[in-house]
C-alpha cells in the first residue's frame, strides 16, 4: 500500500513538473522573442477657430443620478406639492 502511493505521489510530480517545465520554457521563449511596440502615431493639424451651435438634438432617455420619492404619512390624497424644484429643503416644525 505504501509503496503503490509513493508511486502515485512521484508520477504526480513527475507529470507536474513536465507541465510547469514546459509552460516556463514557453513563456521564457516567448520574452526572448517578443517585438518593441511599434511607434505611436501622431496627428497634425491647422489650429482654426470655429463657432459651435449652444446645443444639440439627440435622440435618447434621461435617467435621474439622485432623486427622492414623496410620500404621505397619513392616508389621503396629495392635492399639492409646496416647493420648486432645486430649492433647499427647511426643517419642518411639528
């Protein structure tokens, strides 16, 4: 029994080793082989000076980055809203 599990234990690193060996010799080949990136390229032109419309059409959807959700405390209908919107918010006196 003890010695069927050091065979097993050996072939394991045997194979593993074989594995890893190979994988590192590639790697290693791969470094030695490996180009320079090639040059970066580089764009040129004429400084003009141009008159941009203040807006622009698009087509597509909004959605909020912060908002808040109004509720009633008590059961009822909400006839109105007393606040614009943006304004700041005052603590309200119970």
């Amino acid at each position: 029994m003890t010695k069927r599990l050091l065979f097993v234990v050996v072939l394991l690193l045997v194979v593993f080793g074989a594995v890893f060996g190979w994988k590192y010799h590639q790697i290693q080949q791969g470094m030695a082989s490996r180009k320079p990136p090639p040059p970066a390229v580089v764009a040129m032109t004429e400084v003009r000076e141009e008159t941009w419309e203040s807006h622009l059409s698009a087509v597509g959807s909004l959605v909020a980055a912060a908002g808040i959700d109004v509720t009633n405390e008590v059961p009822g209908k909400v006839s109105a809203l007393r606040f614009e919107s943006g304004a700041l918010a005052k603590e309200a006196s119970c």
